[in-house]
C-alpha cells in the first residue's frame, strides 16, 4: 500500500503540519505524549520519508544515497561500477554532500532502505540492476532520484547511459576493418539495456558490411559461463577468428580459456572488449576494448541530482555518453 503524505499524517493525527514535522525529526519543542501519538499513527500507516513531500522540501540533509544491487558481483570485485562510485564521490565532494552507500534493497517486499525510510537522504543514485516495481515507487513517491546504466529505459526518470549501440557498431567494424568475416559475439546475457543494445550494434555492424552471423557464433549465458562460451567457439570445425565480447569482465575468462586451448591472441584468435576496465591495460597481450568514461558518469549522475533536489520542475533526461575504442595488442590485422 503507498504511503500516505504528511499531510495525511496531521489529518489523522488531528495537528498541524508542523507539529508532524517535528515529531518525526525529534524536535524537542512538543510534548512527549504528542510525540508518541504521532509516531504511533506514522508506524501504524507505514509512513515513509518519502511522503514527506513537499511538506519539508526545504530541510536538506546533504547526504546523497547510492544504491548498489545485491543482484551484480560484490562492488570490490566489480572495477566498473567501483570506478562509477569514484565519480560519484569526487562531484559530491566538490559540492560539499556525503555520501550514504547501500549495497542491497529488501528484494522480496522491496522497503526503502533505512536511508530513505528514515529521511537521511535528499536524494537516491540508483546504480545499475534494480527491480523496476522499486524504481517506479520511487518515482510515484516524488524521490529526488538518477539512474546510472539501468537495467531497463525509464523514459519518466533522469538516466545517464552508455552509447552502447555505436560503441558495439564501432568495436564489431573494426574487427572487420582489420579483414575478420568470421566474427563471433559473446555476451553475459541479454536481460539488461546494455547488453541488448550491444547486441544490436554488432548486428548492424555485420549487417551493413554484408556479412552473415553465424548462430553458432552467438554465446550468450551468465557471466560465470564465459570461461566455456570461449572453449566451445575455439572447438568448432570451423572457428572464428575474432570475438567480440561485450563486456571486458568476460574478457577475462576468453583469455584463460585460450591460454588453457594452448592458443595464442591474437595470432590465434583476436578480441575486442568492452568497457576499458583497468585490467586491460595489464592484460598480456593488452587488450583492445571500448572505453567507457566510468567516472564522468558518477559525475554527470550527481550533477542532474542536484539539479532535481534544487528545482522541483527539472524534466526527465537522459544523458547518453559516447564511447572510445582504445586499440591495444588484441587483433590481429589479416589484411597485412
């Protein structure tokens, strides 16, 4: 059930708007019997913060939210989104806000964090998966709020994206540049934006230089499945000889997988990544991949919050970001 507003909350309780306040913010200029009343009739409503509305627009915290899914690999073992948080706290940083970091939400009932419920934050980031009925009841709850790299397009919501489509069209070109036809495309899945987008990218890429997929060619499955997508490619009859793969964490895998084959990259097999995680630039041979300006978008991110929490008129936006492809030692050039 939605929760009901502070207006709601002082109609019950039979006081002003102020009173309400000030109950729920600990103020000590009421009585302790009106306290109790208030917070009784708040807890029995499932009142939330988020209902405080415009009622206490003008009483800032400034603390930003940043919600992480439980759902993504654990945050120190993810270097894109970690490099995300980076930006994030820079831009807060220089606009004098804390940062408040919650790495899950209740996935079966769906709550408010205790940050939101309990009115610690102006604001939410949410970063990438986040089930969509959360999302929305953000939205319905007039919470200041961003999106960085969705799972799904909230066409109502302040999003800041990838250009994914152009940066797969850009990665699976190049391969073909260099002389590969025979190109496969490995990707996690496709239940997200990005993924499907990457997907369509390689697709156009293929389709507009005139060369067919091979189905055999497609592997998608979940992340910790990389390691075999890359052995069953490089067992084929007729195996190719270039991947692209959406996603540099499953690079990551393809290398192993190609070393343990007694294959070399990219004499053997060449790769495109995508992302430009820190790991490439270690990775023997370096890795060919799509940079995504990670940091820029925490920044961009916090820069259309703050803009949201200061004009309750901000429309929705989508910022999208281009991409840069960052040639390494990966590929092979079979045109030489």
């Amino acid at each position: 059930m939605k929760s009901p507003t502070i207006r709601e909350i002082a109609r019950i309780a039979e006081c002003s708007l102020s009173t309400v306040s000030k109950a729920i913010n600990g103020r000590a200029d009421i009585s302790e019997s009106t306290r109790r009343r208030i917070l009784k009739i708040v807890g029995d409503n499932n009142y939330t913060p988020s209902a405080l509305g415009k009622g206490l627009k003008n009483q800032r915290t400034e603390n930003i939210g940043v919600i992480f899914s439980k759902e993504d690999r654990p945050l120190s073992l993810n270097p894109f989104y970690s490099r995300i948080l980076e930006g994030i706290e820079a831009e807060l940083a220089i606009n004098k806000y804390n940062l408040v970091l919650c790495l899950t939400v209740d996935k079966k009932t769906n709550n408010y964090p205790k940050m939101i419920r309990e009115r610690n934050v102006d604001g939410v980031i949410l970063i990438s998966v986040q089930k969509e009925a959360f999302v929305n009841q953000l939205m319905d709850d007039r919470i200041p709020l961003v999106l960085v790299d969705p799972n799904s397009n909230y066409h109502n919501a302040t999003q800041v994206v990838i250009d994914n489509e152009d940066g797969a069209f850009q990665a699976t070109q190049y391969l073909i540049l260099k002389g590969h036809k025979k190109i496969a495309f490995i990707s996690p899945h496709l239940d997200r934006d990005s993924f499907r987008l990457r997907y369509a990218g390689f697709n156009k890429a293929m389709t507009h230089y005139h060369l067919s997929i091979d189905e055999n060619y497609v592997q998608i499955e979940g992340l910790e499945h990389g390691y075999d997508q890359v052995r069953r490619l490089l067992q084929l009859k007729e195996r190719p000889t270039a991947m692209f793969i959406a996603n540099d964490l499953n690079v990551m895998y393809a290398y192993q997988a190609i070393r343990d084959l007694h294959l070399k990259i990219p004499e053997d097999i060449s790769i495109v990544g995508f992302d430009d995680i820190a790991w490439s630039k270690i990775a023997s041979p370096q890795l060919t991949t799509m940079r995504v300006y990670k940091e820029e978008m925490g920044s961009i991110a916090v820069r259309n919050l703050l803009n949201i929490i200061s004009n309750d008129k901000a429309s929705a936006i989508t910022t999208i970001l281009p991409v840069k492809l960052i040639e390494r030692n990966s590929v092979k050039d079979l045109n030489e």
